[in-house]
C-alpha cells in the first residue's frame, strides 16, 4: 500500500519552498493554492505576505517563481495581477501520479495519520413501530460516514441506539398477556418483515384502544411498566419477544436499503438500565445536578425559556422515572470508558440539537467528556415532499420507509428497462433495485446534511443532473468500452502530450484522496457526492471530446486513453461504495 502525493500538495510544497528560499525573512508562508480556471493552480498567499513584508506583491511573486526548481512537476507559471501565481504543470507528471495511483488498491489514498475510534449512534427505529421516511436519512448518512471513515483507518464502533425502553410497553406486554397467541409464527416457519410489522402494528392498535377505552386495562397496564422496571421475569421474557420480532421487521428495512447491521451492534435504550441510577447518583454527588421541585435537573445560563427562567435538561423527573438524557448520559459513560472512543458522533435529527447541547454540556462538567474525546451532532434537517412540506400521504400520514424504496426500485426498474440493450429480466431487475435504493441514497447524501430536500422520484431516476444513475451511467459506460477493447489495454503514457479534457479529467481524478480527507474530518459526505458527479461531468466531456477507440489513433494513444477511462470507473466505484451505492458493471 503506497499513498500518493497529489499534484496539489507537490505544488503547494514547491511553491513554499520557494517562499521561504526567495524571503527567508517571510519564515514559513502558506501559498493558498487553489484550482483556478486561468491555469491548473493559483498560489494567493503572496498578497498577505507582502502585507506583512511592506513589499511590492509583484516583485516578491516574481522572485518566488526565479526560486521555483527547473524541469519539475511545474511546467510554466505566470505571475498576474497583484502577485497571483498561475500555476500550469506538466502532462507527464499528470501520467505519472495517476500511474502511481493505479498502482495501489486505495488508488494512493492515505491513512489518516493519527487514527481513533469513533462510536457513531445512527439508525435508530423504534420497537414495536413502522419505520418511515424520517428514518431514512439517520441510517443513509450514518451508513455512508462509518465506510468512510473506516477507509480512511479509523476504528469505527457502530450503536444503534433503537428506542426499546418506555411506557408504552406496558400497554404492549399486558395485552399479549391477555391475549396470549397473538405473536404466534406459524409451524416455526421463518417470519418475514412486512408480516413481522403487520403482527404487531395490529397488536398496538388493538392494545391503544382497550388502553384508550377501559380504566381497569389501564390500571394493569401501569402495574405492567413497574414489573418491568423491576425486572420480573416473565415480564422482560415478553418484553423481549417484541424486541426479537421489531428487529425481523428492523433487519428486512436494512436489507431493502442494502445496509448491513449487526446484532451486537444494536445497544438500545434497554442496554442502559443498569447505569442510570449511578448516573444520577454521580452527577448529584459533584453537584452538576441538583434537585429542583423534586427532579433532579442540570440548568444553563445560555438555555432560557420564553419567561426568561432557565430550561433545565431532566435527568430524573420527581415521580422517580428517568428522562431520555440519563440514558444518553449512560451512553456516553459507557462509549468513552468502555469503548475507548476519542469521538462521539451522533447522527440524529437536527430538532435535536438543543437536547444534544445540553447533554454534551453535562458530560463535560461531570468529567465524561474530556479534552481527549470530542461529541459531535452530524444534524439533519427534514425529508419534505414535492410542495416543500414535510413529506406526507395524501391522508396526511408519515410516509412507510418499505412503501418508499418499492416505489424507487419500481421506477428505476423502468428507466433500466427502457436503456437496456442486451440484460435478461432477471438483470434488469437486479440493477433496477442498485439504481433504485442507490437514487434514494444520493439525493439524501448529496444535500449537506444539515439543509432539508425535497423528495421527488421522478428527479432521483432521471439520467440528466445531479443524480447517481448520472454517475452509475458514466461508470457502465466505461466498462462498456474497456469490454469493447479488443486486444487494446490500459496502459499509462507519461511522454505523450494531454488534450484539455484529458487533463481536466487526470487532474479531478488526483483530488479523490484530499476530497476524502475533507469528508471525513468535517462529516460532510455531500462533498463526495459532489465530487463523483463532477467526475462524471468531466469523464462525459472527455468521451464526446477525445476518442477512445478511434482505429486512426496510434496504439500508445488507444492505451493511454483506456488508462484514463479504467482509473476514473475505479474512482468512481471507490467513491460510490463509500456512500454504500452499487456501481453495476452494465447497464
């Protein structure tokens, strides 16, 4: 495994180093070198430091570029306006990185260069409740963050933290009591999902409603929820059942959308219990908690309500029960002392943010969080529908998750069928679903996570814009010509001369690794989808542009441009795995 130093980072250190030789007296300059549209590069850092220096930007840049080395990765620069360095390297070191990225199974990707552990919590549905659309993007970024960030050579630790804990199952377990068949599988056969789901979206109805009708029920079912607590035998044996029978359903949804989860990995709010008293205990002996109206409450001067008083974060309420932040304070005891993590990452709803605030907040003073572990919200805003609503049906019901994805692969499965030249329908059906769930996946992930978006098929499926079928497309396409090759292969030609899109492409395939590194520090992974589609854009401007199999061409240049295709169809099959989207081979 051998990371590449990207044309970037080489020109950066080149121009830097020519700083400090021209103005010693400068000491260490950053260039801020960016793209440009003028030249490959443009190094800005001249103007600031002439600032500094009293001196004339024009004159210093001019001196830099006489300090550049001759005959190296630069080929020309050109000093321009104030003191701006226009940057143009040589095709043959273009060749030559991307060979060296060929090379290398990462595609010369680094490791990060101090690693930790992460503990990311995302994908959490509920026990005993339908997953819907507001489930998705928890599970879609959550998914795409752990791949990334685990390229990149960070230990991840995946929790889900699935809502299994609470009230409501005293309703749910009494009933079962009362009507004792009613989870019952048939002849021990295997349960599917959508019927696991049915069993008990039917077994909540009927359970609310006797709730909602009969007083004595009622009364059971509170007596319930203290057996519970208690932790009586055949109470948490029931409890249990509707655990095992949620995750079917769970397990069934997860598949759907061609996520992996794991058992051991699936640590609900259940798994907890245990800790919550000594939390609260803790926090009450140093006196980060204190005892307010009879809850025990942790306050801050920056959180204030309407009247002005201070909103407290209610770690035990005065009826002896635990709020939702003792149980994330466990968590956070249980993730840094148990699971060694050195980040925290919470993929949760951003109308959550207040209560992660405040519960990050507690953990730091009670000595939980210290300045080795950082906690981190990655927020998501709201899936809205085509008017810009949140996302409903037309009876103004949450919309089902499984109801979402059929329709998808439904639609893709048309758009598959009407390209298709030469699939069965057995293949039409398989890329219908990796183009279907791989569209529900990007429109979610190319949006920064924080913003909400709109969610509109008809615009996930198209082949025009900003959408994966685009970059799935590209990729098919290339492989359709490297399968047409014939005898021709891929092979890098560092002597030969770049055409414009050659060199647009070549240069966008060398930023896969910086753009990687960006994505996993800021948990920004709409900045790899912008990323891949811009590689297509440039790959579909080389295609129209450059002819690749062109009989006419000299073979050198058939091998060279075939060696462009291959490590982009790579790139961009790198870059979609990590967003947990399929790059199917045709199309």
């Amino acid at each position: 495994m051998a990371s590449v130093t990207s044309l970037a980072s080489t020109v950066d250190q080149r121009i830097a180093d020519a700083l400090s030789a021209a103005l010693p007296e400068a000491g260490t300059a950053d260039p801020l070198l960016r793209r440009s549209d003028r030249a490959d590069f443009q190094a800005n850092g001249i103007l600031a430091l002439a600032k500094k220096l009293k001196g004339n930007p024009r004159e210093l840049a001019t001196r830099v570029v006489s300090a550049l080395p001759a005959n190296d990765v630069i080929k020309d620069v050109e000093v321009s306006g104030p003191g701006f360095l226009n940057i143009t390297v040589s095709d043959r070191a273009i060749i030559e990185t991307l060979a060296a990225r060929a090379a290398d199974s990462r595609l010369g990707v680094p490791y990060a260069e101090r690693p930790g552990t992460t503990v990311i919590d995302y994908a959490q549905p509920n026990v005993a409740k339908e997953m819907h659309v507001g489930h998705l993007r928890s599970a879609v970024i959550g998914a795409a963050m752990v791949e990334i960030l685990e390229f990149t050579g960070e230990k991840v630790v995946r929790r889900h933290h699935i809502g299994d804990w609470g009230t409501q199952f005293g309703m749910l377990i009494q009933y079962l009591i009362e009507h004792p068949h009613e989870l019952d599988h048939q002849d021990g056969a295997d349960l599917e999902g959508e019927t696991a789901m049915s069993n008990l979206n039917r077994l909540y109805k009927a359970s609310r409603a006797i709730f909602d009708s009969d007083e004595e029920f009622k009364v059971r079912a509170r007596q319930r929820v203290v057996a519970l607590q208690a932790g009586d035998k055949e109470t948490l044996a029931l409890w249990q059942r509707f655990v095992d029978e949620s995750k079917i359903y769970f397990y069934s949804v997860f598949d759907k959308l061609d996520m992996e989860i794991h058992d051991p990995d699936i640590v609900g709010e259940s798994g907890y219990n245990d800790m919550l008293e000594e939390t609260c205990r803790l926090l009450e002996e140093s006196g980060v908690a204190v005892r307010s109206e009879g809850a025990l409450c942790v306050f801050f001067d920056d959180v204030l309500g309407p009247d002005g008083n201070r909103v407290p974060l209610i770690v035990k309420k005065s009826n002896g029960g635990y709020g939702y932040a003792a149980t994330d304070l466990s968590a956070i005891r249980d993730r840094v002392g148990g699971l060694d993590a050195t980040t925290l990452l919470y993929v949760v709803d951003a109308r959550q943010s207040l209560h992660f605030k405040m519960v990050f907040e507690t953990a730091r003073r009670a000595g939980w969080l210290n300045d080795g572990v950082q906690a981190v919200q990655l927020a998501f805003g709201t899936v809205l529908g085509k008017d810009g609503k949140p996302f409903k049906t037309r009876e103004g019901e949450t919309v089902r998750l499984e109801d979402l994805l059929d329709e998808a692969v439904e639609r893709a499965t048309a758009v598959v069928r009407e390209k298709a030249k030469d699939l069965s329908e057995e293949e039409i059906a398989e890329r219908g679903t990796q183009v279907g769930i791989g569209a529900v996946k990007y429109a979610d992930l190319s949006t920064s996570a924080a913003r909400d978006y709109k969610f509109d098929l008809d615009q996930m499926v198209s082949l025009h814009g900003d959408t994966s079928v685009y970059i799935q497309y590209a990729h098919a396409r290339i492989q359709s010509i490297l399968r047409k090759a014939g005898d021709a292969v891929p092979v890098a030609h560092p002597e030969l001369a770049l055409a414009t899109a050659e060199r647009a492409l070549g240069l966008h395939v060398d930023q896969f690794g910086e753009v990687l590194a960006e994505v996993s520090s800021g948990y920004e992974p709409h900045k790899l989808a912008a990323y891949l589609y811009q590689l297509s854009s440039l790959f579909t401007t080389f295609y129209d542009q450059c002819k690749v199999l062109d009989e006419n061409n000299p073979a050198e240049l058939v091998e060279n441009r075939l060696f462009l295709c291959d490590i982009t169809a790579r790139t961009l099959r790198q870059g979609l795995a990590l967003l947990g989207i399929r790059a199917p081979e045709r199309l």
